[in-house]
C-alpha cells in the first residue's frame, strides 16, 4: 500500500467509529424531563408518547445506617425503570418534600435532624401545580406514585380533583396505589414463610427497606452500623428503626424492584382506559 494513503485510511476509520459512537449516545436518551431540552420534550409528546411519571419520595430519617434521601434515589430509580417497562413515558422531577408530621412541636420523623415536612395542603398543591404544568404542555396521561406511606392520601386527592375538572378533556391523572405497600407486604410475607420472625423483618428501616437500597444503591446504606440484633424493641425505635436490617441482602432488594415494576406497569396500563371510562 502506498504510504501516502495510509494518513487517509486511518483518518477514514476514526472517522466511522466516531460518527457510530454519536449515534448510540443519541439513541439512548435519557428519560428524565429534567436532562432533556424544551425542543426533545415537544418532539417525544409528538412522536413517541403522551404520558410522564411524577414521582414522590421524602427526606425523612431512616435511622442511623440509611441516608434521608432513601426514598428519592429509590423512587427516581423505579420510576426510570417503570418508565423503560411503559415505552411512552417520561419522569419528572422527583418531589423530596413531603408530609413528615408537625414541625413544632415536632412529631414522628421529625424528631430527627434531618428531616423536612411539607404540611398536606402544600403538598397538594404543589402536586396539582405539577400536574397542571404538564398537562398544558400536552401529557395527557399523569401517573402518580410515592415512595413512602405519608404520600398517598395527597396523590389519591390530586388524582381525584383534577380527573373531576378535566372530565370532558383527555387528560387524566392516575394515582398509582400499587406502587407502594403490596410489593413490601408481599417480600414480607415470604422472608416470614422462609423462617424470619415478624419482629426480625420488621418495618422502616429494616430488612426490606435496606435491601431495596442496597440493590439500587448500596452507597446510601452505612453496613457499619447495621449490627443492631442484641438491642431491645425500645431501643431500636429510639434509634428510627424496627426489626434487624443486618439481615439484608441485594437479593432481596431484587425481588423488591421486580415486584413493584410488574405491579405498577400493570396498574398502569389499567388506569389509562379505567380512567376515562369512569367519566364516559
């Protein structure tokens, strides 16, 4: 070969492995609305769906071996995955500010630092305004799900206003119930049916809680201090835990994330001929 067009030959190939490169970093988009522009928003509505997954977690204590932001890294991380099982969804922005108990005098979770608290009502509405945003920009199937028990009452309340006023338009807004508690009642039941006693698995912060963390993101979980099997019942609470969360495993926390997919993909899909059949 002639030396000459060896340069050329070389630029040539660097050349296709650029240009394959680009095109599969193009291809997969991320899903989150926040990652994407204005004009890649539009053209999803227009082109490939319609519907988008507001997501609600917490920042709420969760004893000393689980950071506060459990629930937002797990419910951004499911809500993507939900996303990908859809093939017509985007995510929202995660909502991290959520009912916790009073402020002062402060109850439940709000005994420990750290913790933050939206009163019910501002939850609502920041929900509703939420909602209403994405709706005037052409989503017209709203799923809400949340992470922790202190969200669903304001989910079920928002999805209830909204579908009443929007009744004669297409959109619809679906509170998500299976999302939360089923999946976590049923890991339950089979850690009791393969010998764990109810008060090892416990509930927050325990086993299921901490296995479901440490499968999406075992960084959030500090292993140090989950050696917590000889301290009483009283002792645990004190501590914003329950049960014995050195049990944990990332096994269990897989079942945890197959489970809650398959439940709220299914729901899902119900909800968005459901919903509107209801108002027919």
């Amino acid at each position: 070969m002639n030396k000459q067009k060896i340069p050329f030959f070389i630029s040539l190939i660097l050349l296709i492995f650029t240009s394959n490169g680009v095109s599969q970093t193009t291809d997969k988009r991320s899903l989150f609305l926040e990652e994407l522009t204005w004009t890649e928003v539009q053209d999803f509505i227009i082109n490939e769906g319609s519907s988008i997954i507001i997501p609600t977690g917490g920042t709420e204590q969760n004893g000393p071996h689980m950071v506060l932001g459990k629930h937002n890294i797990r419910v951004k991380y499911l809500a993507d995955r939900i996303a990908q099982e859809l093939g017509d969804a985007l995510v929202a922005p995660t909502i991290a500010y959520v009912p916790e108990g009073k402020i002062n005098p402060a109850e439940g979770w709000m005994k420990y630092p750290g913790t933050i608290s939206l009163p019910e009502e501002y939850f609502i509405k920041l929900l509703e305004y939420t909602c209403r945003s994405l709706n005037q920009h052409g989503f017209v199937d709203i799923f809400l799900i949340g992470d922790s028990g202190g969200n669903q009452n304001g989910l079920k309340t928002v999805s209830t206003i909204l579908n009443k006023e929007w009744a004669s338009s297409d959109t619809r807004v679906h509170f998500v119930s299976e999302y939360y508690g089923k999946p976590f009642m049923q890991v339950n039941d089979s850690l009791i049916a393969a010998g764990f006693s109810p008060e090892t698995v416990g509930a927050h912060a325990s086993i299921v809680d901490v296995s479901l963390m440490l499968a999406i993101d075992s960084s959030g979980v500090r292993r140090d201090k989950l050696k917590y099997a000889d301290l009483s019942k009283e002792e645990k609470l004190e501590l914003g835990f329950s049960g014995d969360p050195s049990k944990a495993s990332i096994k269990i926390g897989e079942q945890m994330i197959h489970k809650t997919i398959k439940a709220s993909v299914a729901q899902m899909k119900t909800l968005k001929v459901k919903n509107r059949l209801k108002e027919q």
